[in-house]
C-alpha cells in the first residue's frame, strides 16, 4: 500500500507570494493533519481536515489555510509569506479524525527569501 | 503551545549499547506515540501505547507507558548504526482536541561502529 505523499518535495518563494502544498493520504485514510516543523519549535499541529471538514485547528495566523478533497486529497495554502515561513512541512494521514496513529509524509522542504 | 520535554535532546553512543530516552507531561496523556524521523523525511511510527503501564515492543525497541500518564520511555537494545535518528515521543493529552497530537523536541542519537 502506497504511503502519504506530499507535492513538491522542495519550493523556494519569496516573502509576500503565497504558496500551496499537497498530501495525498494513504489509500482507505480519510483524516489529514498538518504539521510545521523548524529547529527552533520543533513539530507544530496546523489542522486537521476529515470528511472535507477543518475538525481542529493549531495556533497559526489566517494567512495558514487548508481544505480536504472528496478523495480526501488535501492541501494548504500560505498566504503573504514571510521568512519566518522556512519549515519542513508535514502531511500526516490516519484513517479516521480520532485515530491517534498517523502516519507521516515525506514533507514540503519550503525555503522562504 | 503545549509541549513534551524529551531527554536526553542528544545520545552519541557506541555499537552494541543499550539506548534510554524518556518523555514528560505536565499533564495527563491518554495516548503516547514514539517516532523515528530520518533526514530529509518524515517521521516513521514506531511503536503506540493506550494504557497506563504498557509495555509494547517492535523488534529490538521497546516502550513503555508510564504509571502516572505523564511519561513515557523507549529503550533500543544492542544499536545498531542504521539507529541513527531523531526520535520523537508525541501524545494526547486527555483533555487534547481530537487529531491535535503534541510532539516532544526529539531526541538525536549518533551510533558509532
């Protein structure tokens, strides 16, 4: 069975353009979660989407959104970059919104200049 | 936000030596997760726990759930060098938002042959 995937692997932007990031889950999983992670914090909860649904939320500004696909596809959006945006990001997929077990993509290397 | 503490941040040991790392809470954790992450990926589950006191093992790593439910520990049996890593202990807490999973800061471990 095919793991999480995420698109592009590597996406270097300049502070004020926005970006958008995709997972694919793992085929049967239908809860995606997000996740920043930098030296400095460490992994940070973004969102997380089941059913289409935002079920649960980090403590990010607006300018971080995402949505869910009915293939339960997901992406997210970064508005208004700013440098402080450079981060590993992580798609993780489980299959349903209370399962504990998620299972990590290889995640979006984004280098903001 | 919340965090774990994990310690040691940092292990850099010989070939064939036992490994502890442990994981601590200021609050009550219904569920702990320990994660490997290699460079350049995502993180990889290794082992999950649901009750106080568990002892699960995967292979030469074996993790426990502690009394309390506020730690957790995992122990790596006779290292090997594709142990290296950064492994992560992460949980919910009881009173956690559904999908929100808090990550501890890892801990680095270097093996020498």
């Amino acid at each position: 069975k095919a793991g999480v995937t995420q698109t592009p692997r590597y996406l270097i932007k300049t502070r004020g353009q926005q970006v958008t990031l995709s997972c694919s889950p793992i085929s049967g999983h239908r809860s995606v979660s997000w996740y920043q992670q930098t030296p400095g914090q460490g992994l940070q909860f973004l969102f997380e989407y089941f059913s289409e649904t935002q079920r649960n939320k980090g403590n990010f500004p607006g300018r971080f959104s995402g949505r869910q696909f009915s293939n339960s596809r997901s992406e997210m959006n970064v508005s208004t970059l700013e440098l402080g945006d450079s981060a590993l990001y992580l798609c993780a997929s489980s299959l349903r919104a209370q399962k504990v077990e998620q299972f990590f993509g290889p995640g979006t290397r984004l280098t903001v200049l | 936000g919340q965090q774990l503490n994990q310690s040691p941040q940092s292990m850099f040991i010989q070939e064939g030596e036992d490994v502890s790392m442990n994981c601590t809470s200021s609050s009550i954790f219904n569920t702990w997760l320990w994660y490997k992450q290699d460079p350049g990926e995502g993180p990889v589950l290794l082992i999950a726990l649901y009750k106080a006191g568990e002892l699960t093992s995967n292979g030469r790593l074996t993790a426990q759930f502690g009394i309390t439910r506020k730690d957790s520990f995992l122990n790596i049996s006779a290292s090997i060098p594709s142990d290296v890593g950064i492994y992560f202990c992460a949980g919910r807490d009881q009173g956690g938002s559904q999908g929100n999973l808090i990550f501890g800061k890892g801990t680095k471990l270097s093996v020498k042959p």
